[in-house]
C-alpha cells in the first residue's frame, strides 16, 4: 500500500472517530457520575438536525455546533429528570430518549431533506501538516478534530487530577458516601448528565454539519450506541476510549482498505457497512467475557436511582 | 416545598391509573405540539385521533396495524418480566421475514397449505435464530443483551438491502429493490372481502392467549417473574438464569419473526426494504404501556396502531411529516416512566427545615 493511500486512510480513520470520541467521552462522565445514559441515539440525531437547520439557516457552523450542544443539553435534561428526580427506570428512559430523539429529529428535518451545506475548510497546521504520512491526517482536519483531543485531554486531566473530577467519581462509586459529606449527588449528576448530552450534540451536529453536511433521517446509524458500547469497552478510562474510537472510525471506512489493498474483491457494500455493528459485538463479548473486568472497573452505582433521604 | 415520598407500599392504583395518566399527557403535549407548529390544536387532534377510525374500513386498518405490534409485544413482555431486555426485536422482524420470504420464493410455484404453514414456521424460527445470537452471547459470555440486539437491528436492515438488491431481488422487477411478489398460496387468507385484515390478527390473539397462559398460568412463567422482581431469590431458589435468558430472549425472537412473516404474508406481499414500519421499537412501548400484561397489550396495541394511522392522516391532511407518530409514541413512553413515579412515591408538601 503506498504512503499517499495510507495518508488517506489515517485521514479517513481519524475523521470516523471524531464524533465517536466527542460523545463517547461525554458518557464517560455521565456514567461515572453513575448516570447509565442510553439516549445517546436520540441525543446525537436532535444535535445533528439542530445543528443542520441553524447552519443552513445562519450560515455559520459553529452556531450550529452550539444550536446542537443546546439540543443535546435539552435532551438529556428531559432524561435528567425522568431518572433523578422521578426516578425512573434508566435503561427504558434512556429508550425512550434514543425513540424520542430520533423520531423528533426525522419530524423536525423532513423540509431540510434536500439542502446541503456548503463544505467547512479543514484547518492546517502549517509545518507539521507537510510532514510524510501522518502530516495530513493529524495537521489538516476540521476544527472539532482538534476540539476531540483537547477534550480528551481535559476530561483524562478533570477526572484524574482535579477535585471535581474526584467528586465526580466519588458519586458515582457511592452516591450515599458522597452525599453524606455534603456533596450534593443529584446536582453532582444532573451536571454530569447534562454534559454528556452536549457532547452528544456536539457528535452529533458534527456529522450533519461537518461531516457529510447533509440531512437525511436516520444519518446517526447507530453511533450512538456504538459510542455507548465504547465506553464499555474502554471500560471507562478515557484514552482507551480514544483508542477505541479509531479502531471503530477505521472499521466505519473500511471500504477505502479494501480499495487500497489493490485486492480485486466484489464484497458488497451492506457487509462493509455492517462491519462497525459487528465489531461493537465482537468487542462487547471480548470485554465482557470475564465478569470481573467490568465489575472492577464500572462506577459502582451506574445505572441505580440515588434517593437522598430527605 | 414540593417533595417526594415513598409509599408504604406499592400503590394498586396508581399502576392502572398511570398508563392513562401517560396517554392524557401524550394527548396535551399533541395539542401543543399542534399548536406550535401553527395547526388549530382541535384539528389537529381530530384529524390524527378521530380521522383514522371513523369508518369500519378504518377500523379494520387499525387491527391490521396493531395484529404485528400485538404479537410482538406479546413475546418481548415474557422477557421483560424477567430483566432480559430484548431491544432487537425489529430485527427479528425483518430476519423472520426475510426468512418467510425465502419459503414464498422457494415455493412459488406450488399450490397448498403447506406453502404458509412452512411460511409460519421459517417466520418464527428465523426470529429466533436472531434472538438466539445475543442470548447465547449473554448466557456464554456475560454480553449485555441491549447492545447486541440493538446492533444486529442493523446488521438485519442491511442483510435485507443486500438481499433485495441481488439475491432475492425480482428477476422481472425492473432493478427495483424487492422480491417477487407472492403467489396467492403464500398470501395470509383474508378475514374478510371488505378489508385487509387477515389471518395474522387470529393469530395475533392466539397469541396474547398463549402468552396469558404463559405468564400467569405456567411455573417456567412464574420462575421468570421471580427472576425480574428479585434476582438472586430467583437464583437462590434455584431458578436458572440461563434458561430464563433463553426463553425471554426466544419468545421475543419467534414474535417478531412470525410478525415478520405476518407483514411480507400479508398487505405487502412480498419482501422489500421497508418489511418493518419501527414495529420492533413501537412494539417495545406497547409491552411498556400495557404493563407487560397480555389483556393490556391488546388495547395498547391498538393504541400504538392508532397514533401510526393519525401520522398518515396528519401527513395528508395537515401536511405534517408522518414521523409526528414516532415523536408520539417516544412522547407517550416518556411520560409514562415518568408517571410511573407515583406507583412508589407520592406527592408531599413539606415545610423547609429552619
């Protein structure tokens, strides 16, 4: 394979795992919160449209980025009250989001169906980006590209070497603890919920916006889930989630190594685009296959309703 | 200050009262949602609730749209009263079809019975092969259930686009993305000359009927409701888990196969992209709304089949996009866990502490 294809193909990969990253770190402190958020679809589809239809209409992206941020937080308040002040069930809530969202998100896009966005210039790096190989995929890519590694960063330094992040995690190891010594658990996780549902957006309005800035309903395809999937697998450490989440960007353009291998195959083209859910399970089943990786490493509470005793 | 407190007990009525307390929500969320995209509210609600069953061919369209939800949700609920979440149930559907559809092709040329007994049969077991994927997954290798169901959903869409666009794709078809159509023999017989109704709502409540033994009646039923109020007296007492995973997983499977089968059998007639209408996923609310009990899963059936048929109609006659009945049906699940609160708590006003 020559370098320029393998140049495309990190390109390619790097850009699949955009918004991967961006919601899937956004879980990540949901959930260690101790918020189990499967709403993540709905999220991301209402993020997109959003995102989409203030773009179109203001001819600025990055409103459009924000018009999906505020649809996420929307969104995951909704959710945030269901689960933590009513209580609800938080698998089935997060269900009623993801079919809520999606639905919504369909409703709301159907005029938007046949305009297009005009495409966002990647931002280069000067230098770094005329390096040989890796210049272009890391050097040369859109904004929010960037904004996934500085988010990385500072969710690895906010959870690991900040006080709030300890708090964070101290609510969701023991939200009774935590809530005993006068942190407010509810508030703690509301702030946490909301977050990830702006990172949701975020994801979201990347793909409509940025990525293929087009609408069309049910442009999501699941990688809500499979964002949600990754945090399991990357059980909850923020730079596996990276690392995941280009290993599945890499899955989602496996069409482009098929090309570039200069292998003469006729594969069809649903068996490439299954590939991603495939990996999901296979990964799913990997990680999980010993009891204790995920006992030890998920947030004790995740998924379980706080009731401070009044 | 408003705050909530826990009930001494479980409150009876308050877990009847809630379903309806979700659909009076989801009705005043409509009138607003109406309103607020310019439509006269009152309109609006007659158009989508009215419209659809105001003569006896709209009835029997509701029926028909309720029979594949009816037997679906059916089968998801034995699971469900268990924990086992099956989420896949759309893909399911779509296997259990495409499998029927296979058998139709097969025996296209062939006259008899036969053709849509084996139509029943490759419908079920080809949804429960699908089911069979995340339950052996979860008995073998402790995989959540949710995720790999969810993620064979699509793996399902995308084998029926591959199958209809090459394999099964109709040889005089002009290219167009679907099957053959069905000969008469491998068609569901009507229940009548004046609608669309057919047999699948026979079986639809043979169905409801099963499951009801099921639940109520059986001690593999009785051991999974153990299972879901309390896992490990469950396991204490002996009940396998596995098993439960097993049948939870299974039942929903068949279900939704034999849905399958019932919708490429029925008013399509033949295999195409678009075997499913969100069944699978509306299917899911229906088992939720009707509190996993078959009686109640035969009116929420015919609920959710209602607020499809008044998308129809909203797209007809108020211009609105037909996914205004998705945005109802996540509305009224929204509502409902919501409402569910008060089932455990109740209302209190509490003066704030000095």
């Amino acid at each position: 394979m020559d370098s320029s294809i393998l140049s495309s193909i990190l390109f390619a990969t790097i850009v699949a795992g955009t918004p991967l990253i961006i919601v899937a770190l956004g879980q990540l402190i949901a959930e260690k919160s101790g918020v189990l958020n499967l709403g993540a679809e709905g999220m991301m589809a209402m993020g997109a449209i959003a995102g989409f239809a203030v773009t179109l209409h203001s001819g600025n992206p990055w409103l459009g980025v924000l018009a999906g941020m505020a649809a996420g937080v929307a969104m995951s308040f909704i959710f945030a009250v269901v689960v933590l002040t009513l209580m609800a069930n938080q698998v089935a809530s997060g269900l009623a989001l993801s079919i809520l969202g999606v639905g919504l998100s369909a409703f709301i896009g159907k005029p938007y169906e046949s305009d297009i966005l005009p495409t966002v210039g990647a931002i280069r790096i000067p230098l770094l980006a005329d390096l040989p190989i890796i210049g272009e995929p890391l050097f040369n890519q859109q904004a929010l590209v960037y904004f996934s590694w500085a988010l990385f960063g500072g969710i690895a330094w906010f959870l690991y070497r900040s006080r709030p992040g300890l708090i964070l995690r101290a609510v969701g190891e023991s939200p009774s603890s935590a809530h005993s010594i006068g942190y407010h658990a509810i508030k703690i996780r509301y702030l946490a919920t909301l977050f990830g549902g702006a990172m949701a957006g975020v994801g979201g309005a990347f793909l409509s916006v940025f990525y293929t800035p087009l609408w069309v309903e049910g442009m999501v395809s699941g990688r809500g889930w499979i964002a949600i999937a990754l945090v399991v697998f990357a059980t909850w450490r923020p730079f596996r989630v990276l690392v995941g989440a280009y290993l599945f960007g890499g899955v989602m353009v496996a069409q482009l190594f098929v090309q570039g291998s200069g292998l003469d195959i006729n594969i069809p083209s649903q068996f490439l685009s299954a590939l991603p859910y495939l990996a999901t399970i296979i990964v799913l089943v990997i990680i999980s296959r010993d009891q204790n990786t995920v006992r030890l490493n998920a947030p004790v509470s995740l998924g379980q309703p706080f009731r401070p005793e009044a | 200050m408003i705050r909530l407190e826990r009930r001494p007990e479980a409150s009876q009525v308050m877990s009847y009262a809630s379903p309806l307390i979700a659909i009076v929500l989801m009705l005043i969320g409509g009138l607003l949602l109406f309103a607020f995209l310019g439509k006269n509210p009152l309109e609006g609600f007659k158009v989508f609730f009215i419209n659809p069953i105001s003569d006896l061919y709209g009835v029997s369209e509701l029926f028909l749209k309720a029979t594949p939800l009816m037997l679906i949700a059916v089968g998801l609920a034995v699971g469900f009263r268990a924990n086992v979440w099956n989420i896949g149930a759309e893909g399911q559907l779509i296997v259990g079809g495409i499998a029927a559809s296979a058998v139709a092709l097969h025996f296209h040329e062939s006259e008899g019975a036969h053709v849509l007994i084996l139509m029943v049969i490759a419908g079920g077991i080809g949804g429960m092969l699908w089911a069979a994927i995340p339950a052996f997954l979860k008995t073998r290798f402790n995989t959540n259930e949710i995720l790999v169901s969810l993620m064979l959903v699509y793996v399902a869409q995308l084998l029926v686009s591959w199958l209809v666009h090459g394999p099964m794709m109709d040889p005089d078809g002009f290219n167009f993305p679907q099957s053959r159509m069905f000969e008469d023999s491998a068609l569901l017989p009507l229940l009548s000359d004046e609608n669309r109704l057919n047999f699948a709502f026979v079986m639809a409540i043979g169905a409801l009927l099963v499951g009801y033994i099921f639940m109520y009646r059986s001690f593999a039923g009785f051991q999974m409701q153990v299972a879901g109020y309390a896992k490990d007296a469950a396991r204490y007492a002996g009940f396998s888990a596995k098993r439960m995973i097993w049948i939870g997983l299974l039942s929903g499977g068949g279900m939704a196969g034999l849905a399958g089968m019932s919708e490429v059998a029925g008013p399509m007639g033949q295999l195409t992209e678009h075997v499913s209408n969100n069944y699978g996923f509306a299917a899911i609310i229906v088992a939720f709304v009707a509190r996993l009990n078959p009686v109640g899963i035969f009116f929420a059936s015919l609920l959710m089949a209602l607020l499809y048929l008044g998308g129809e109609q909203a797209q007809q006659y108020l211009a609105l996009p037909s996914s205004i009945s998705n945005v109802f049906q996540g509305m009224l699940l929204m509502f409902l866990l919501g409402s569910d609160v008060f089932i455990n708590y109740r209302i209190r006003w509490k003066e704030a502490m000095a």
